[in-house]
C-alpha cells in the first residue's frame, strides 16, 4: 500500500521494552495520514461537507494514538517526550479548530504536523525518506514543495521551489508564493544541509534576478552575506559539545536579535535564527531528562519560530512555549515563556478591530500563568 513506506520511517526508533512497542500505534497513525492526505493540500476537498465525517474519524483517531503513545517508551527518552507531547497538543488544537467550523486553520495545522511527526526521525542532517507523492494532480507547486519538504524529501522539494523561482513572473505565482520558496531554501541550506557556501552562492545568484521584487533582491543579498561569513567561520564538531556549550553557541548567534520586535531585525537575522534552532534542537537532544540549559532552550524556540515565517514550522512557537511551561513549571523559564506567549497570542488575535481573544485561549492562558507564578 502507498504508505507503507512512511511506516518504514516511523519504526526506526529501536531498542524498545515488550511491552512498551510503540509500531502498532505508528501503522495506525500512519494509516490514518494516508487518509487525510488526500484531504489535505485540497482547500475545496478539506471544506467539503461531504469529507467532514471522514476528517473528523482520522483526526479522533490520531489524537488516540498519540495519547496511547504518551504512556510509553516516548516518556524515557527527553527529547522524544517534548516532541510527543508538542504533538499531542497540535492535533488537539487542529481536531478543535476543525471541530468548531475553523477550517481553514485546521488545514494549516494537519500540514504542519507532518513536521513534527518526522522530527524525531530525522536527528541527522541531509535525511531523506521515501514517500509517495500527493495523489492530487492539481495541487499548486507551492503545496507540493511544502509537502515534500514537511515529508523530508528534500531535494524533490528544493527543485520544485527553485524551479517556482526561476519561472517567475511567467507562472503568475504571486510574491508571497515566491518569497515562501526562499524562506523554505534557507532552511534547506541552513538546517537540512548545514551548507553555508552552498547558500551563499545560491542566495548571491537569485539576488542578481532582476524578475524579482526589489525587497526580495535585497533581503536574499543579506542572507548571502550571512551564509558567506558562516562559511568562513572554523568547523566545530557539535556532536561532542555539551548542553551548556551548545547554549552558549547559540545564544552568541542571537546576541542582537530583539524578540520584542514582531517582525524581522534586520534581513540577515533570519539566518542567525535558523542555524540557532539547529543548536538549541540539540540541547533538548542532550542527555538527561531536565535541566535549566533545556527551559532556556525552550524559550528561544518558542521565540524563533514565529519569525522564521516558514508554513514549514506553523504555530511552532507557541507549543514550545507551552511545553516550556509544562515543563518548568514555577521557574524563571517558565515566567519568561509565558510572558513570550502572552505577546504571541495577543499579536495572534490582533487585528484592525482591536485585540479578540477567544475564551477557550483567555482559560488556557489562565490555566498556564498558574503554572508558571
């Protein structure tokens, strides 16, 4: 069957207890994606009222796996726990959002899980699984590249965002469609390869297409430089690095960054934000189960992560947040990430017609200010 492939991904975590088997969880969530998928990169086919049942049974069904995980070997491994419970908590919100008439929405958070499902799998750069592509034939080649990518198909996926590049404007793809392409680029280079030099050469050239808007020639031009200085920066073997040594290492890369600011600080900071998430990733990786340096880590994510503004990495920050508070309760780490998210669900819900914040958020935020005070 076509996804079975994805379950030869999902049963790579070895070594677990008899009774603590997560694989028959894993062939069922698997089972379920596969009947979502079809759904999924379809705004018409996902808000048809005809596919309402069929959506809502797999996502029931995946929030019951997903708990059901949480009871076993998940739990003895730090970074394995944080994912699960990040997961945990995105299809709830997406069940609910899907649950409540929030459609659209629900769809954003559904594409964006298949992130977190790999996450754990993919520890290692310049990983790529063998996934069956979208069965739609009319999904636009933005969808299908963020598909690819969230599916760690990366090269497919690179070449599908370059080539929406390089047929600019004749494709009519629309600027942000174009600057999605770039953002998705940068975390390839940044992230999956950890090739500065390819990213500068890349970056410099696409600065240079005079097709594109002058604000997205100037920004790749300052993520050449960025990916430039970083090429020429000595080589570190993070692996053999400790938890506070990868903090330290990460922090210096933020050192200017303003959290505060809603949008970017400046063009080059988002690389400077995208190699720093490489790092604080491998803090909670580090072994051990809490620490202060894995609070702080948390923080930075949930901070990062709404300024990367990738449709890779939707809604993000604030489950790292929320996980940093669940985590650290009572904790200058915890004060610290509700503050964060305080801002980020104001922003969030903040619009011309002033500040709306739905009830169930004002109890959530509520219920996590008790934790964190």
């Amino acid at each position: 069957m076509k996804f079975l492939l994805m379950v030869l991904a999902f049963v790579t975590l070895t070594a677990y207890a008899e009774d603590k088997d997560p694989r028959p969880d894993m062939h069922i969530l698997a089972s379920e994606i596969m009947a979502l998928q079809k759904y999924m990169f379809s705004d018409a086919e996902f808000t048809a009222p005809a596919n309402e049942a069929q959506i809502k049974k797999s996502l029931k069904s995946l929030d019951n796996h997903l708990a059901h995980l949480g009871k076993g070997t998940f739990q003895d491994d730090p970074s394995l726990k944080v994912n699960l419970s990040l997961l945990q908590q995105h299809i709830k919100d997406t069940s609910r959002g899907f649950n409540e008439g929030n459609k659209a929405f629900a769809r954003n958070m559904l594409q964006s899980s298949l992130q977190l499902c790999i996450a754990c799998h993919t520890r290692k750069k310049t990983t790529d699984f063998p996934w069956p592509e979208p069965d739609s034939k009319n999904i636009e080649p933005i969808d299908r590249a963020d598909y690819l990518f969230a599916t760690r198909q990366f090269k497919k996926g690179l070449s599908v965002y370059e080539s929406l590049i390089e047929s600019y404007p004749a494709n009519h793809a629309g600027q942000w469609n174009v600057r999605r392409a770039l953002l998705s680029i940068a975390v390839y280079y940044a992230r999956v390869t950890e090739d500065p030099a390819a990213g500068a050469t890349y970056f410099l050239k696409i600065s240079k297409d005079e097709d594109l808007p002058l604000y997205l020639r100037e920004e790749t031009k300052a993520w050449s430089r960025e990916f430039a200085k970083w090429a020429k920066e000595p080589v570190v073997k993070e692996e053999k690095m400790t938890e506070t040594a990868l903090l330290a290492r990460a922090t210096k890369l933020l050192k200017h960054d303003d959290f505060s600011m809603v949008s970017d600080l400046g063009r080059s900071f988002h690389i400077h934000r995208l190699r720093a998430t490489v790092l604080l990733q491998k803090v909670l990786e580090a072994p051990g189960d809490r620490s202060p340096n894995k609070g702080v880590a948390l923080l930075y994510l949930g901070q990062i992560y709404p300024r990367i503004s990738s449709s890779l990495f939707f809604r993000f920050g604030e489950m790292y947040l929320k996980a940093c508070i669940a985590e650290y309760p009572k904790t200058s780490s915890a004060r610290s990430c509700y503050v964060a998210l305080e801002l980020l669900v104001n922003e969030g819900f903040s619009g011309s017609g002033g500040t709306n914040i739905p009830e169930d958020e004002q109890v959530e935020l509520m219920r996590l200010r008790r934790l964190a005070f």
